[in-house]
C-alpha cells in the first residue's frame, strides 16, 4: 500500500471510530513492535522553527506568534500554548512515542525549572531558520545557531547541576536531538532568480556546522527532517494557476537541498565516532497527503489547499490566523490549520506513517 492510500486509509479508521486524537496515545509501540530507532532516550532536545515550537516565540518581540485562540482549541485543556497549530505538534508526538513528556519551550521556564528538568528542553523558534537573518523582518527569532548556542548554556548552567560529568555524558549520548528547520529560508531568501543548487550548498554548509557543534557537545542520536514542501502551501498555492496546485519549480528547488542533506548525513555517520541518524522524509509526508501529483488541485479525503482559519482565505501576504480570526469548525477535515501550518490530525497521521507504517522515517546506514 503506498503513503497515500495508507493515509487515506487511516483517515477513513479515524472518522468511523470517532477517535480523539488530543488525548489517544496511539503512537506509543505495541509490546510486540520493534521500537525506531531503540528508544530508551532519557531526553529529548528540539531545534526547529514554528513547526515545533512549543511557545519559545510567546517570549520574544516578535509579529509571529500564536497563543491565542483559536489556536490550541483542541489540545490539552483547549488553551493556546504558542503551538502553531489547533493541538500537538509533530515534536509532542515523538515525545509520546518514545515515552517522554511533552517538550517544554525553554524560554517559558525559570532557572529553577531548567535546573529540575532532565528529559528535555524545546528551543525552537518561529520564523527563523538555518540562516541568521532569517525571519528578523518579522522580530525576533532564535536562528539555528542561537538554538544550539542556548544548547550549550543549558549544559553550562542547568545539566551539570544534575549530572556527574561521566553520568553527563552518559545522558546527552542517549538523548535524542531533534531538528525541523531551513523552510523558512526559502521562504524568505528564495526566489526563481536564484541558483538553487548554490543556495541549497550554502545553507546545508551552515547546517552541518551545528550538527557537528551539537556532537562537538555530546549529542550522539539525530531525528532529523528534511525541508516540508512550501510550494504545496496554502499560502503559495493561493497564487498559482490553477487556483490549488503547487508551485512545482520552489518544491524542486527544496528537494535539491533534501538531496544533499541525506547524502551528508551519511557521509557523516561514517565521518564521526558513534553518531546515528533517523531521517524523516516530511517533504514526501506531505506531498502524499495530497495525492499522487502534486500539480494536481488534490484527491484527498482532506482539504488540503485551503487552512482551517482563517475559514475564508485569499491567499493575502497579511492574511492570517489571527485572534479575531474565525475558524472552521472541523479542524480534522484539513490539512492545514493556517495558512503555513499543518492540523494535529496531520501531525497525529506523521506518527502514524513514521513510526507505525514506517513509510517515511528510516535510519541511515554507517
């Protein structure tokens, strides 16, 4: 069964089941099942932007932002939190799977919470990206390197208050790091005069810089995901004609950079002592949900052109989700919750197709 027939599949078992997906922990393994990637972290570390930002963003002077209403509508207790969408994220949902808590955003957090706090810190952050400026037109961000560079503070100032330093060591090689970044900065430093292949090399070279600070640091096991589609957006495919289909020539130009990143990272397991990586194929999670072509309006059971809130959308470089945006009333019949951001349902099907079918998630070979 391919990914799309897979997920359509699911959707039908979740509609006729009436599942609630804001509180089934479904992508937990079952006793019988072999879990990804061994399992057994004591943390887990997310770098991301809004795809996995927990709420960093609630702290900063920054336009983008989301802990109002109606996000949040369907997650724990029905309170935004600054997730970018209507509940879990796709970072909670690996938290669930591997058995953790949910990531708390660091920035949320006082020092005596950091200090008591072992199985995890989220950092990711809104609007920014691999590269520095990204996203500073909108505010303040936490780049990449800023994320890992509050990385290192947390070791400074709050794990070595709780670890020996063999037992440190111990910890941050069995702990989990998490990344979901760089779409931003096609989103906002890419256009069709640019080289792709030239923007592609330069952005991959500033990522692999962190993941090698990030090793250089003690982090051993990486769920890495590679860059979402944009050109299949609500925000883009508002724009392209057809009204609905996808501006095919950005997705290319994202899949150079996804080429070259899985290339690397298997160049750098075999570079590096002891480093492991699950690689998460979102790009093609995406595109799946919307059918066998993406150039097409989409086949699937879901909305998948159009976001949940704003209900009424035209595709406007100011409109958005916004707190006296109304909503639909049905986020799980959507893809998207806003115009740049997918459902928990969506969320929820990732886990489901990554560690479950195991159709997009895979770990790279030494």
């Amino acid at each position: 069964m391919d990914l799309h027939s897979f997920l359509n599949s699911y959707f039908l078992l979740v509609l006729l089941c009436l599942l609630n997906i804001s509180t089934i922990n479904l992508a937990k393994p079952s006793k019988q099942e072999t879990v990804l990637f061994g399992g057994e972290f004591p943390a887990l570390y997310v770098i991301g932007d809004s795809l996995v930002d927990s709420g960093n963003n609630n702290h900063l002077e920054t336009k983008v932002k989301s802990n109002f209403s109606p996000y949040g509508s369907d997650f724990e207790g029905g309170k935004p939190t600054g997730r970018f969408s209507n509940g879990k994220t796709i970072a909670d949902y690996i938290a669930i799977y591997y058995g953790l808590p949910l990531v708390p955003a660091y920035l949320g957090l006082s020092e005596e919470e950091k200090n008591n706090i072992s199985t995890g810190f989220n950092y990711a952050s809104a609007s920014c990206g691999i590269l520095p400026d990204t996203g500073k037109l909108m505010g303040k961000c936490l780049s990449l390197s800023v994320q890992v560079d509050m990385f290192k503070e947390t070791i400074a100032n709050n794990l070595k208050k709780n670890f020996k330093k063999s037992e440190l060591r111990k910890h941050l090689a069995e702990s989990l790091f998490m990344t979901a970044i760089g779409v931003n900065d096609y989103a906002f430093f890419f256009n069709m005069t640019t080289d792709a292949n030239e923007f592609a090399n330069k952005l991959l070279h500033d990522y692999l810089i962190q993941i090698e600070r990030l090793h250089k640091l003690g982090a051993r096991k990486f769920f890495i995901n590679n860059i979402k589609p944009l050109g299949c957006y609500p925000n883009m495919v508002a724009k392209t004609v057809p009204r609905g289909s996808c501006n095919d020539p950005l997705n290319l130009a994202i899949s150079i950079f996804n080429t070259k990143l899985i290339k690397s990272l298997s160049r750098m397991s075999q570079k590096f002592n002891k480093i492991s990586f699950l690689y998460s194929d979102y790009f093609n999670y995406m595109l799946g949900l919307r059918g066998p072509s993406s150039n097409q309006v989409g086949s699937s059971l879901l909305n998948v052109t159009s976001p949940c809130c704003p209900e009424v959308y035209d595709g406007g470089l100011i409109t958005s989700c916004t707190s006296g945006s109304i909503a639909c009333k049905a986020p799980d019949t959507h893809i998207f919750f806003d115009p740049f951001h997918p459902t928990q349902l969506a969320n929820y099907m990732y886990a489901i197709a990554c560690f479950h079918e195991r159709s997009i998630c895979h770990v790279l070979k030494n």
